[in-house]
C-alpha cells in the first residue's frame, strides 16, 4: 500500500521550534495503544525516493526529539530544533514525514504519514 502523505501533519516557520502531538491508537482508532517499551521515531525528508542518510531530519526518544508523555495512554510529543528546517531556502516547502514505532515484541507500524508545510521566515538572526 502506497503512503499518504497529503494530509498536513503540522505547519511552522523556518528555523522555530515547533511540538507536534502524537496520540496512538489500537487497529479500532479509538482505544489508545499502549506504547510503554516502544521505540519511536520520525522522519523528515524532501522526497520519498531519498536515502535515510539524506533526511532532513529524524527525531528519536533516544536523541530527544520524542518524549512519551503518557505510554498507557498512547502519547507523545515530537519536538522539532530550529536546526531541523533552518537549511530550507524555498518561500514554502512540503517536508514528507512518517513516524514508525517498534513494539517491545519488535513489530514495526507506521503510526503517521503526512506532510510538515515550512513557511519562510521573515527574521533570520537570533538576538
């Protein structure tokens, strides 16, 4: 099955920070899963076909881009750095992104697919 990454994830300014929410749910869509010992990661990348190495950015529990903020309840939130999109020069760039998760038992989902928008900023100097 083919990916879709049309529906907008989220949508932020160049260079900010950005927290997106993520709620995990069981094959139903309405129980939450319970996510405790899983692993969790996100994607970004410019086009589908690019290597894992050519990301824009991934962001993990293990580098802290992820925080579990309720594992029975099946949440957590992503946080992305000013780093992440600062590189992006276009007036606004469509960023396809997935977030996978690997049970404790090793199973592997993909829990989200859709697009991050990135706007240009007007200010680029931090003071």
């Amino acid at each position: 099955m083919a990916r879709d990454y049309t529906e907008i994830i989220a949508e932020m300014y160049r260079g900010d920070h950005q927290d997106i929410a993520l709620a995990v749910f069981q094959p139903n869509g309405t129980t939450p899963q319970d996510i405790t010992g899983w692993s969790l990661w996100m994607t970004g990348k410019l086009n589908v076909d690019d290597a894992d190495a050519a990301a824009l950015f991934t962001r993990t529990v293990a580098n802290g881009g992820i925080v579990v903020t309720s594992a029975t309840g099946g949440l957590a939130t992503i946080t992305l750095l000013p780093a992440n999109t600062s590189a992006l020069t276009d007036a606004s760039t469509d960023v396809l992104i997935d977030v996978q998760g690997k049970s404790g038992t090793g199973r592997v989902s993909t829990l989200k697919s859709g697009k991050l928008v990135v706007k240009a900023d007007l200010t680029r100097a931090i003071v």
